[in-house]
C-alpha cells in the first residue's frame, strides 16, 4: 500500500500543466497521420488529444484541496452527484431569508433549488416550504433528502427531491413524540435499499430511525454514547469555545452508514469515541436495551463536526479544532488526512463520486451563537472538495 504521499507524488507527476511548445513537441509523432486526413479531422483529433491531457491536469491529487465555492454566507452540509452537481444547505445560524437549499451553479454562482417557491423568506414560514434544513443526504438514486429542523414552524420534516427534475419525491413530518420541539436534528444518512433513514438529534441526545414507507418513526437514547464526553474541551487556536454562553459540550452530531447499510455510525462533537451499531436492530424493532447492548467502540476520532464512511469501511471524520480531517481506518487507526488553514470549522463532508469527498466550510465557531456577540467570520465561505485516492 502506499503512503498519502507517495500518493501525492505519484498523482502528481501527471498533473503538471504543460506549455503550448511542449504540447505541440507531444504532436510530431501525430503529425504525418494528420497529412492524410481533412483538415477538420486534423483539428478534431487535436482537440481531442489537448482536451484529454486538459483533463488530466484538472485533477486534483489526493489530499489536495480545490475550491469549489466561494460564498457569502455559510453553507453547512453539502451533497453532490456522480456527474457533479452540487447541492449545499445554508446554516440555520445564518438566518437564511430567500434561499435556504442551493445548488450550485458557477465559483461564486448558486440558485435557491429546487426552485423558489420552497424556500422562505426569513418572516414567514409557511407549511409547505423549508424552515431551517441543515442535514443533506445523496442517496444511490441520485435523490437529495433534507432534514428540516423546523425551528420555526416547532416541527422536523425530512424532504427528498429528484437531483435530476427537482420534483418532490418524498416529505415526511417527525411526531413530537420522536422530535419534540426543541430538537435538533441536524444531520442525517439514508438506507435505500431497505428503505430507511436515520438522523442524530444533538439536543435531545438521540437516534432517530425512520421508515420510509410508512413515515413511522422511534427514538434511541439515554445512552452514554450519545452523550459529550467529561473533560473533552472544544478549543481552536489556542481560545476556549463557548455555545450560548458556556463551555461548547456538543452531544451526538457526525452520523454514517455502511457502504452495504447495515451499521451505523456515530459520535459526539465532543467526544473522542466513534460508536457502531446495527441497522437491522431498528429495522426489525429490538428493545433500547438490545440495541444498548449491540453498541461497540470502534476506534477514536477528532473533536468534530460532520463524517462520512466510504466503500471500503474507511471513516473520514472532520477536526474542527486543527483545521482538518482526519480517517478512521477500517482497522481501528486514526491518522491525519489533510491540515489546512482554509478548512476553518469543516462542517459537512460527504462523497460525490467515487473517492471523490466534498467538504463544506464555514467558520461557525464565529457565529454569535459561540462568540456571544458579533459575527468573527470573514467570508468567503467554502465548498471545496478533495481526491481520496489515486486517480487510476
């Protein structure tokens, strides 16, 4: 196996950028074909060629960071297809009027999505738009589930939208039973092959599983695993972090899935414990206590905000507290994958393509509700992406 960097290295040696003279030295040996051919087969197999040595260059090597978005305002999970189109929530802590749901459309471009007509405008909060979605979810359908916290409305609704059409596949509204108001559930992974979703409540510390078919739903919780560990302290750059006034001890928050969705894993933000558990459990409806009972301790973690499992059961887990991320093995190890002064506060990450992982950025320990005074965030905001592997 190699090493990141010799990854780096490897990828690297095919992405250098070539001068016009040295892509016309890599024509001679084309050139006498060219002579027997039309002109507008000449220049078509031209383009042909530069395009692919164009497309080689843009990749990025693993653990290079490249800039997807620049923003204005905060984005805070973000979502993205196999053919690349991305879709992003803006932060609740933001106080989004007019767009709360974007894709987007160029480096400093979006669109409220799917349309208009679902998002608010930061007075009123009718039934039938977003309130304040945070969680945002690619399914292997390509449809784009929202969890919806409903601060407002005093509601939580999940949403799925066709990536492709916009159209409204799915909306389904939590019993305050399960999502009393008051919670925050903030993130989410969905199970399409059994038909489920499961989300984290941080302020009710809790899992929440849902049946897609049916829209019922039940609680997990009254565990330590979902719980801020004692003494694990939120401190960036050498200053304390606070969240509405106190010491910031954020419950259960990152939450993944299996690549064959049957574990789920989680974690608090506070917290230096990453958790299983089995999906079926809460499919096939066993006690708490069984459930209690099947939790493992599978590795450690940052102090963290979102995460993300890929298909070989590797776990990439964001450290809001030294500007990265890190991995979790599928073995049990936990190394640094990136440092980057630029990923100040990672918030969500999850693939696009294969080995492909978008992260949004957002400075939100700078937000009033950890300053508990102005706004310390200085845009831009981002949505960067990064290469996980060697490009074959």
């Amino acid at each position: 196996m190699t090493t990141l960097a010799e990854q780096r290295t490897q990828v690297g040696l095919h992405a250098t950028t070539k001068s016009l003279r040295e892509i016309m030295l890599d024509f001679n040996f084309f050139i006498p074909s060219l002579k027997a051919r039309s002109t507008l087969q000449a220049v078509l197999a031209i383009t042909t060629t530069i395009t692919s040595m164009s497309t080689v260059a843009a990749q990025p090597a693993a653990g290079q960071l490249e800039i997807v978005a620049e923003l204005k305002f905060r984005p805070a999970n973000v979502a993205a297809t196999d053919d690349g189109k991305v879709f992003a929530t803006v932060h609740p802590l933001d106080k989004p009027s007019g767009a709360q749901l974007i894709t987007i459309t160029g480096k400093h471009t979006y669109r409220p999505w799917p349309n208009a007509k679902y998002q608010n405008n930061g007075k009123h909060f009718p039934d039938d738009r977003l309130d304040s979605p945070l969680g945002i979810y690619r399914d292997k359908n390509a449809r784009i589930w929202v969890a919806d916290m409903g601060f407002n409305i005093g509601k939580t609704r999940i949403w799925a939208f066709d990536s492709k059409t916009g159209k409204l596949f799915k909306r389904i509204d939590l019993a305050a039973s399960v999502a009393p108001k008051g919670s925050f559930v903030q993130d989410l992974v969905v199970d399409d092959v059994n038909g489920w979703i499961f989300l984290a409540d941080l302020a009710n510390p809790g899992l929440i599983a849902v049946n897609i078919g049916n829209g019922k739903a039940r609680r997990f919780g009254n565990h330590p695993s979902l719980n801020a560990e004692a003494n694990v302290k939120m401190v960036i750059a050498g200053k304390p972090i606070n969240f509405n006034g106190k010491p910031a001890e954020v419950a259960i928050d990152p939450i993944t899935i299996s690549d064959d969705k049957e574990t789920i894993f989680y974690g608090a933000t506070n917290g230096r414990s990453w958790y299983s558990v089995p999906a079926k459990l809460f499919r096939n409806g066993a006690t708490d206590q069984e459930i209690a009972n099947a939790i493992v301790r599978v590795g450690d973690k940052p102090i963290s905000d979102g995460a993300t499992t890929d298909a070989d059961g590797n776990h990439y887990i964001t450290n809001v507290t030294e500007s990265g991320i890190d991995i979790l093995t599928k073995d049990g190890k936990l190394t640094p994958f990136i440092r980057d002064a630029r990923l100040d506060w990672p918030d969500g990450i999850q693939f696009g393509s294969k080995d492909l992982l978008y992260i949004s950025v957002n400075q939100l320990h700078k937000t009033p509700a950890f300053t508990g005074g102005a706004d310390e965030g200085t845009p831009p905001y981002y949505i960067m992406r990064v290469q996980t592997k060697v490009i074959p």
